[in-house]
C-alpha cells in the first residue's frame, strides 16, 4: 500500500550522498599515488581524448565576504594581491598535465567555480584562460561557463570571459527576500541581478543560470513565491533549485541562523511550491535540483536521454575526462578520482615542487564502474537498464528495498531494468543508495551527508 507524501517525506529525510560521482567522496579508498594518478590520466587521455576531449574545472577559492550559508571551499580576503600567485599555481598545474598527456587536448569544456571567480580581475582571468587556451584546441560543441557573483561581475568580466569562447554564466541568487539575504550575509538587490542579466545577454551570452535554494532562514511560502515572481521577470534559460544543506558541524557559520530555519515539512512545501511555479513559468525538470526551459539543449538532452553528469552538475558533454586545477578541486579521468589539497598555501607549495597536488583519491574497481553507470543513469534518466547477471547478482536487502519503493508507489523494476516514477523522483538519492555497496559495508560510520529531501 502505498504511504502518503508526508509520511515518506519524514521517512526517507535522512542524510545521503548527492551522487556527483560513485563512490561519493567521503568512501573514496584513498589508494591513490601520485605517480598512479599520472598513470590513469595518461591512460584516460589515450583512451578518450582524440574522442570526448577534456574538460576542466577551475577552482578560485576568493571571496571577499562571507556568505553564512555557505558549504563551498574558499578564502575570505579584501587583499587582491593573492590573484597573481594563485593564478600562476593553476598555470604550473596546466604545464603539468600538458606533460603527461604528451600531445595537445582537446578542450570540451571549461568551468570556473569557488569561490567567487569574479574576484579575479578580467585581466587575470584573460592571463589564466590565455595560457590554458594557448596549449589545446577547442572541440567544435565545447561549453564554456563561469559562476558570477551579480554584485561584482562586471562588463569588463563579462566581455573578457565572451571573447575567450564563454557562453554560459551562472548567477548565485538564492533568495530575493531582503531579510532572508541579510540572514544570510548575500545581500543582491534584484535590480542589481536585473543588470548583470541584461548585460550578459546584450553581449551575447546564450545561457543564463540562476541558483535558488529552499530551506534557508526566515523562508515561507510568500517569500518563495514572490522570489519566483521576480525571476519570472528576468527569464533565465537554466534554474538550479537546491535544497540547502545545514551542516553547522562543518561550516560554523551556519549555527547562526539555526533558530530561524523552517522544518521539514515547511522546507519540502517550499520544494513544491516552487516546482509548481517553474512548471507554470515554462521549466522542465532535468534531474535532481534542476530546471530548465524548452529549448535549453539540456532539456534536449534529458528527452533523447544523452544527458550526463560531473561533480560540476548536469551537462550534455560525454567527456570522461574532467581535470580539476586549483586547491580542493576533484578530477575524474573515469579510472580514478583524486582531490587537490584543500589549503591554498599547501596546494601552491606542492605545485611549485611537483606540477600536481594531489591529497586524496581512488581507484575505480570493476564493480564501481558498474555501480556508478547505473546511479548516473538513474540520476539523470530515471531509468536502467540491467542485465540477466546483474539482477541475479543483487542480494536479499537489496530486492527487499526494491519491493518496499515499489509498493510505495515510487519505482518500477524487473528482470530487465529499474524505472522510477516521478512519485520517486525526490526520494531519487535514497533510491540510489540502496546500491551503495560501499556506504553500506561501513554504515556504522558518519560522514556528514546532508538530508535527502
């Protein structure tokens, strides 16, 4: 029989991964060495490169205030002095990797990420990309796209960035309400966002994102419609819609707005709410958190199922190889995965001496490639296929939970293949730990997970 909303909702609200890679970092072997790593890169490149190309992600950790909310790695600074050294580490990095692929890449993709990249000048951004472009060449359908901070991108930012080849800017908005901003230390005037939009697109720009999150301190139901108000005005083509996740273990900053933040059933009311409105607006829902209009080629790729996933979120790039330059960032050329050094001075340090930084990592085994191809299908199709032997395979929990998210009216599976139900798609993180072999062989242990829905 199946259970109402409200008592799933309370049922599978438990922390769980959110799956931008298998295993999820916390359960990474950490097998992983340095001359290893330059191994499987080399292997990757020879084996996908010629094809799929490269794609990076670049990390620029400055901001100059602090967001409160904030989970991302970064360093709070006013001092612009630290751009020229840091950017000079991310070049080193390049050199690096240039050696080890001993030809020249091809460039599917590049994402710059923190952080706040707009704290970098144009000038040093045009310095950093310059170098990198110099030495690969770019594929023909390569998506070029930065994270901007509305109040600090500027035209400048915006030109500079469109004459290297970007195309796509994401906007951290998060909520309109000014009370809700001033909670949370971001504090954007919507005419201020209403400008760096309209700037981008008299450039040129053919993709905007905004990202909006539910769950955040002092939100209701009136304040969420009226931010989705505001956005409707300005249309962008990609909505990010997260839910927030409050780890105040991890970010103390978090713990000062706690007594404000709403409960679960409030928070998931917030979720459908704003569903409700995007589907009004003209959005379609892509996969976990995102939304996007009709003819956004992720939604394009959603419907031909061609759609694919990184710890960057949804892209329509089959890339296998995803190099991540700058201190805490992660790589993944498909046999591995490895960490940058999260501390700034650490990972400079490591790059002057070595070209490669490297903290942490793992080696994918057979059995992790198999499992990761089927929750990357889930997360962004919603359905897989399985063969005779992998479906023999599952052991009794497992078919036992299938059964349990069966009746409740949240998936469909068989001999062939598993399907989930849009009843099914918010508890989709929960659905895909149940073939989380590694989670489950040390479920005794915390590892910070936020909550699923």
């Amino acid at each position: 029989m199946q259970n109402s909303k409200a008592s799933l909702i309370e049922k599978y609200n438990i922390p769980a991964p959110r799956y931008t890679s298998y295993p999820t970092v916390p359960l990474w072997a950490n097998d992983l060495k340095q001359q290893n790593w330059t191994s499987f890169v080399k292997q990757a490149f020879d084996d996908f490169g010629e094809k799929e190309g490269v794609t990076l992600y670049i990390h620029l950790p400055y901001c100059e205030s602090l967001c409160t909310y904030c989970g991302c790695n970064k360093r709070i600074t006013k001092n612009h002095k630290v751009e020229t050294p840091y950017i000079e580490s991310i070049i080193l990095e390049w050199k690096k990797y240039l050696e080890i692929f001993e030809g020249i890449p091809k460039l599917a993709g590049i994402h710059l990420g923190g952080g706040t990249p707009t704290f970098f000048s144009a000038d040093s951004l045009k310095e950093m990309l310059g170098f990198i472009l110099k030495h690969a060449q770019v594929m023909d359908n390569a998506e070029f796209s930065f994270e901007g901070h509305p109040n600090n991108t500027t035209r400048e930012h915006l030109q500079t960035l469109y004459d290297l080849g970007f195309r796509r800017v994401s906007y951290g908005i998060q909520d309109f309400d000014p009370l809700v901003q001033k909670t949370i230390h971001r504090i954007q005037p919507f005419e201020r966002v209403k400008e760096a939009t309209e700037v981008a697109r008299e450039i040129g720009y053919t993709s905007i994102n905004f990202d909006l999150i539910y769950g955040l301190p002092h939100q209701s139901l009136e304040t969420i419609t009226d931010t989705f108000e505001k956005v409707s005005l300005l249309k962008p083509d990609r909505i990010a819609y997260y839910s927030y996740a409050h780890l105040p273990s991890v970010f103390k900053a978090q713990r000062s707005f706690e007594e404000f933040l709403p409960n679960e059933q409030q928070k998931r009311s917030f979720y459908e709410k704003g569903k409700e409105i995007l589907s009004e607006m003209g959005y379609f829902e892509i996969g976990m958190d995102h939304f996007s209009l009709e003819k956004d080629p992720l939604y394009q790729a959603k419907t031909q199922r061609g759609l694919h996933r990184n710890f960057m979120g949804y892209t329509t790039s089959p890339s296998k190889i995803l190099l991540g330059l700058g201190n805490s960032s992660i790589s993944d050329v498909y046999y591995a995965y490895a960490q940058n050094d999260k501390n700034i001075e650490s990972y400079k340090a490591q790059i002057n001496d070595f070209g490669i930084a490297i903290q942490k990592g793992h080696i994918m085994s057979e059995e992790d490639l198999q499992t990761r191809d089927l929750i990357l299908k889930l997360i962004c199709n919603h359905k897989a296929d399985w063969n005779a032997e992998f479906y023999q395979g599952l052991e009794a929990k497992h078919l036992s939970k299938l059964r349990q998210f069966q009746a409740e009216g949240l998936l469909e599976y068989d001999g062939k293949g598993i399907k989930i139900k849009a009843e099914g798609i918010p508890f989709i993180r929960i659905i895909c730990m149940t073939f989380d072999k590694r989670m489950q062989a040390k479920e005794e242990m915390q590892y910070g997970f936020s909550k699923a829905i």
